[in-house]
C-alpha cells in the first residue's frame, strides 16, 4: 500500500523529469475481454483528458464501455478536488457503489484523480468505504492495468498515490470524446502555490511536455482529421520554464500554428507569465482563436496578496486593456472567488469594479472553499455564509448582464463555427464560434465537423441560435 502525504505532495526538487513511453505487458491485454467499464469524470478538462486515456487503456485491456453504472463489471470515478461540493459529488457516488456491491459483489470499483492525491481522503475511504478495491492517483495513471490486474484478486482496497512528481508519459493512447476537437496535454503539474488551490499537491511540481513531442501530436490529429486542439495545463503560460530552454510559450503557439491545423486553443492563463510576445503570436495567426481565459479571482490587492496571486488590480487592468487592443474580437472569461478569508466589502466591491470595467464574456464564479493542507484554509474567516451568498449573487447578475450584452454585439453578424456535436435542439447541431460562444444552428448530420458560416439570429446569455449563412 502506497498512500498520498501532504508534508511530501509540497515539496519540489530541481531534479529533471524522467520521460518514458507506456507499455503495457502482454498478459494483460486480455484481463477485460468480456467485460465492460464505466468511468465518472468530475473537474476540468484535464480530468477529462485523463479519462480519455483510461478508457483507451482499458479499451487495451479488452474491456468495453457501458454508459450505464448499474450494470458495468467495473466502476471508475475520476475526481475532483478543488472544492467541498466536488467532494461531496464523488462521496454521494461511492455510496451508491456500495448498495451496488451488495446486490453484485463481483463488481469492481474505485477511485483515481485529484482527491485520491488527498491524504485525508484516502484515510477516510480505508476507514469507510473499504469495499472500493483500488485506488491510484494522477502521477500514475499508465500503472492502472497493474493496480487493476492486482485489485482484481485481492480483498482489501489496492492502494497505489505517489506524492512525488510522476515521469511524463508520452504514447498513451486515448479514446477521445470527440472525433473534430482534441486535447493536447502540453504541461503537467503547477508550482504556483495559489493560498486556496489544492492543485500543486494534487498535480505536482511543473512539467513541461517536449516541444517536439507536443507538434508530433498536433499533426499526427491533423492528418486524423481533428480541427481544432486545445493545449492543456494548469498554467500554459509558463510552459517550458522547467526546461530551461530559450523557449516559451509564444514560441511553442507559434510552431502549432504553424502545423496549419484550424483551429488552437488553450487553458488556463496565470496573468502572471502572459507576456507581450504572447499576445502578439496570438494576434498574428488566424489559427490561433481568440479566446482567453483570464482567471481574476479577486480584484482587491490586498486580497490577491493573500491569494498569492503576485499581480495588482492595476496590472491586470494594464494586462486585459493590452490583449483587447492587440487581438481583434477577442472574448476573455475568467474566474472569480468571493469569501476569501477577510474579504470585506470594499474588497467585494474592488471585484465588481474590475467586472465592471472589463466587461467579461463570461465568468465562473465560486465562493471560498477550504481546502485541507492549503495555507488559506488555516487563515481566520469571519464572514458569515450568507454574506458570501449573497456575494456571488451579486457578483452573477453583474456577471450574467455583460455575458448578455456581450452576445448581443452578435445578432445579426456571420461567424465561423466548428459545427462539432448534435445539438439538444431538435433538428440542429451545436458547436462554437472563434470567440468561443456556443451557438445551435439548424443544420443536418452530415454537416458535422464542417467549419461554417452562421448568421446568428438570437442570443441568451449562455448560448446563441444561428443559421447557415
Ligand atoms: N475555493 C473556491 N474556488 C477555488 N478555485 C480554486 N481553488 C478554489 C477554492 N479553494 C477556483 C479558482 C480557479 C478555478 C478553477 O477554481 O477560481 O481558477
Ligand atoms: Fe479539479 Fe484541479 Fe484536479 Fe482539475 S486539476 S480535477 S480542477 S483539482
């Protein structure tokens, strides 16, 4: 049994990551044959790349999906951390696994991803729910066919968590949920230290993919008919860093963009590394889309001092004003955290005056959540629930009425959108524009993975209705 620990998840060493390839050995490529999985993804995108590579190791293995739980050989949650209610979600499943488990004891469940990085959690299911057979975390992903092959003939719970930086794995294979947009891992881990952010113990130190390994991917989904990919990492704009190479992330956008695959994208963007290089490559390749997420969190410096955030309201005004200027059309979301830790209403306040100057397409909005380990958790919170409520109401009507106006410069105009899923709306497809608002358009099936002009004729705050101009 290898459990997570927090003293060492914190650590980081200058060591250089080992890169292998994954391999799986021959005897278990037929462990599944006859049986089916299903996986349950919580959290952001990297999760649900991560998941996207499970299935297809599984897949390996000989196992086949099953959408439906209940009758599955074999459950996997893939969770989230970042806060209480994503913990909650994934502990409400477990029991439901558990009245599974009695009516079919046969089947075979656990748990992967961010909270299995926690200390306490795992502690919590070896104490609870000891009926889970396995449990590994996200430095370890290419050993699940072993922890698996393992848990299989076995009565207590496998459990295998490294609290050290894993090795990058390259050639893992992915079942993707999509067949015209993929994701493209291009960092792992975050050495930010955000006050409230759980993820640079869950994901550990930094790692930046090699560039060469990154393009190969790229094209390799270009020549398989993808059109668009999004660069993935906690913290894009630092790429490369680690490496200590003459080479960044505007050089890394750059030599995408020139793959001439349709259509980039990427997540997250730390205001901090966003650097004028960066804005300009952006600027200057049309397959480069014009979208940014800028995660605010708060506007108050003294509130971002405590956050650890290491940018002013200032700056990051001078920042937001600097790409609106040098990117046209672009559209910025962000992300904003009321309730910090003495967060009092002129500091609020500061929040909303920099929703009000910036005029976001959208934002996700979040109040305070402790996360155990985290310095911001041991800080002295006053603010009584209801106030931080009413907070974010406040905060998501200002919120909501500029993703409004927002949509509404669009009414009427002809966009380019990656038509890329059937739509909820009966008789039309869904997929985005450049700026990355989602729009339903009435067109037939065989329009699907067509890059297209829409006239869009209605919006909402959430969505758009266009039809093919
Ligand atoms: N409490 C509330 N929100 C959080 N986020 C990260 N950690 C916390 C936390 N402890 C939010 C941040 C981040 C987004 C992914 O989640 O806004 O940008
Ligand atoms: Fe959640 Fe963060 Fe882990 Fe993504 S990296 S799953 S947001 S804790």
């Amino acid at each position: 049994m290898l459990k997570p620990h927090l003293e060492q998840a914190r650590k980081r060493t200058r060591s250089l990551v080992k890169i292998e390839d994954f391999k799986m050995r021959d005897e278990l490529k037929t462990l599944g044959i006859g049986k089916t999985y299903f996986v349950k993804t919580y959290g952001c995108q990297m999760n649900v790349h991560d998941s996207e590579n499970i299935k297809a190791i599984l897949e390996m293995m000989g196992f086949r999906e099953n959408e439906d739980m209940m009758s599955a050989d074999l459950i996997l949650l893939n969770t989230c951390a970042i806060r209480e209610n994503a913990h909650n979600k994934v502990f409400g499943m477990i029991g439901r696994i558990k009245h599974l488990k009695e009516e079919r004891p046969n089947v075979i469940a656990g748990i992967c991803g961010c909270m299995a990085q926690e200390e306490v959690v795992v502690n919590e299911i070896l104490d609870k729910f000891s009926f889970l057979n396995f449990i590994f975390g996200t430095h370890n992903i290419h050993e699940f066919p072993e922890i698996l092959a393992e848990a299989m003939h076995k009565n207590s719970t496998e459990v295998k968590v490294y609290s050290f930086e894993g090795n990058i794995i390259e050639k893992m294979p992915a079942k993707r949920d999509n067949k015209y947009k993929a994701f493209v891992n291009i960092m792992y881990g975050c050495d930010k230290f955000c006050t409230y952010c759980i993820v640079p113990y869950t994901r550990g130190k930094q790692r930046s993919r090699r560039f060469e390994d990154i393009i190969e991917e790229v094209k390799s989904l270009k020549e398989n008919g993808y059109k668009e990919v999004t660069l993935l990492g906690q913290n894009v704009n630092a790429y490369g860093k680690d490496l200590n190479l003459e080479f960044d992330m505007s050089d890394l956008l750059e030599s995408v963009a020139k793959t001439g695959i349709e259509r980039i994208r990427f997540v997250t963007s730390h205001p901090w590394d966003f650097t004028d290089k960066m804005i300009d490559v952006i600027g200057k390749y049309p397959n480069i889309m014009p979208y940014i997420h800028l995660p605010l969190q708060s506007g108050s410096d003294r509130i971002l001092k405590l956050m650890g955030r290491r940018y002013t309201k200032e700056s990051y005004l001078e920042l937001f004003n600097k790409i609106k200027k040098t990117i046209p059309n672009v559209s910025i979301t962000t992300d904003i955290i009321v309730g910090f830790p003495g967060e009092s209403e002129e500091d609020f306040l500061s929040t909303l005056d920099v929703v009000n100057k910036c005029k976001y397409d959208s934002a996700f909005t979040f109040i305070f959540s402790p996360r155990e380990g985290t310095p911001a958790a041991k800080m002295k919170d006053d603010t009584p629930l209801e106030v931080k409520e009413k907070r974010l109401y406040e905060l998501n009507d200002l919120v909501n009425k500029y993703a409004l106006e927002a949509n509404k410069k669009y009414l009427n105009k002809t966009v380019k959108v990656l038509l890329d899923e059937v739509s909820d709306k009966e008789g039309c497809l869904a997929g985005y524009t450049e700026s990355m608002k989602l729009v339903n358009v009435k067109a037939p099936k065989e329009m699907l993975g067509q890059i297209v002009d829409v006239k869009i004729v209605d919006v909402r705050t959430w969505s758009m209705n266009g039809e093919i101009a």
